[in-house]
C-alpha cells in the first residue's frame, strides 16, 4: 500500500475485481495513523495486453459501472476523483497524468506470479520512466502480518541515493501500519557473505530484523518472504536509457514473477 496523501490508482475496466481500490478501502478501514489519501481513478487499458477487438463486451462500460466503482471508496470516507483514458499509450498517459494531478505515487494491479508474458511492455515502460513510486497489488488484503520488508543492494558503507529512499519508504510504512522493518539481503556465493554489522550499522536496523540468504535476489528474496510472509516489499529500480530503456530488467522480471505480495518500486 503506498504513503502518500495523492495517489493516481490505474482502473482496468475490463476487469470484475479492482485490487488496488480494494485494498485501499480495506486499509482504510482500519484508521491507520496519518492514512487519508485522495485516490485520483484513471480508466484506461494497456492495448499491448488487451483483445480490443469492438465486439468485446469487457470493453463497454455504463454510468452505473462508475458509480459503483466508487461507491466503496466513498463509503470508506476516501476523496476519490475519476479521469477516462482515450489514450494507446497506457504508461505514457498514467505518467502524464500523475503530473498534472500532482500525485505522489501510481498504484497497479499485480498481473501475478504467472508468467512473463504477462507483464507487457508497456508495463515494462512504466516502471522504467515513471518519476515516482510505483505500488503493484496482487492482493487486497488488510495488513496481518505486521512486516514491511525492503530488499537491498547495498556493496558498502555508503548507501546509494535509491537505498536511502527504500529505506526511508520502509520507515514510514512501519510507522503507518504499526510494523516490524525487516532488511532482505542475497549475496551470491559463500565466500562472499556480508558482513552482518557493518550491514547493521549502515542501515541502522536491529541485527534480527537483518535477513540474509545466499543465491540470486529472486531466489533469497523468496526465501525470505516465505519465512516473514510481509505485508508489503519495497524494491528499487534503476533509470535506463538509450536501447537498454527497451529492455525488461531480469532480475525485476524473475521477482515479480515468483513472488506473491504486494509491492512498491521505488526509482
């Protein structure tokens, strides 16, 4: 679930179930400290993963399917506004709209730990050129385990500017929900296992709230999660440019694919 006081939540509306705005009432039903966010609803589809042929039923939509579709939200005392895409460019039209509403995060369905191809490139293109944080729900379920997780990359004592903004994410979020913070780290082999207090130290946080695992980060990052079954992960993502912009980040694609929790990519 994301912090912010403004956020721009992407509705599919050829889909029955809207995760993010049903997380979004659930959460708030709970009266967390300092959550009372305005949702900004952008309708609109991804046509790269879409049958957008005219005889698709899922494509039409009435005035009643908008009532109902903030009904709850309205019910749970959520500010809620509704914008309509017209737009092929799906990443390009949530980005620009971000910015005109001013929002402070993007939220998304999760396509799930599927498949890759799922995640079309315009999802891809997103999450690459989005100038703020992107959440990715694949459940709406209220918070229950009380865990926040962020999964770093850190090789010394000095944390990059990307790190200190997943922790800083991290801390609020526990904050918010009354969490544990928990640090994830993978370190390839044996003969390069960190060294467990100046890791602690760096990122100030309790030497068994630090879990470290070895292998790959998708690997060690689902063995982790399986053990603290965390209500949301904090990833980071790095900016690419030029032809490497196109191209899908591997080990991003190897977490979203195996790990089933919601998410919030900080770039």
């Amino acid at each position: 679930m994301t912090l912010e006081k403004k956020i721009l939540v992407a509705v599919d509306p050829t889909k029955s179930k809207q995760l993010a705005l049903e997380l979004s009432t659930n959460v708030a039903s709970l009266h967390l400290e300092e959550y009372s966010p305005t949702l900004n609803l952008l309708v609109g589809i991804d046509p790269g993963n879409h049958d957008t042929s005219a005889d698709n039923e899922a494509l039409y939509r009435d005035k009643t399917y908008f009532e109902q579709l903030v009904a709850p939200l309205n019910a749970a005392g959520l500010a809620t506004s509704v914008r309509v895409s017209w737009s092929n460019n799906w990443a390009d039209s949530l980005i620009y709209n971000a910015q005109q509403l001013g929002a402070d995060s993007i939220m998304v369905s999760h396509p799930g730990a599927d498949s890759n191809r799922d995640f079309s490139d315009e999802f891809w293109h997103l999450l690459r050129n989005s100038p703020i944080p992107v959440s990715l729900i694949s459940s709406a379920d209220t918070p229950a385990c009380k865990n926040i997780l962020v999964a770093i990359d850190i090789s010394d004592e000095k944390l990059t500017d990307l790190n200190q903004r997943m922790l800083s994410t991290g801390r609020t979020l526990a904050k918010i929900y009354g969490a544990q913070l928990h640090i994830a780290y993978a370190y390839p082999s044996s003969m390069d296992y960190p060294d467990r207090g100046r890791l602690g130290r760096a990122l100030d946080i309790p030497n068994e709230n630090l879990h470290l695992a070895q292998g790959s980060p998708d690997e060690a990052l689902r063995e982790i999660s399986a053990e603290l079954k965390p209500d949301t992960i904090i990833l980071g993502a790095t900016r690419r440019s030029g032809i490497r912009a196109a191209l899908r980040g591997r080990k991003l694609a190897e977490i979203l694919n195996n790990i089933k929790h919601n998410m919030y990519v900080v770039v």
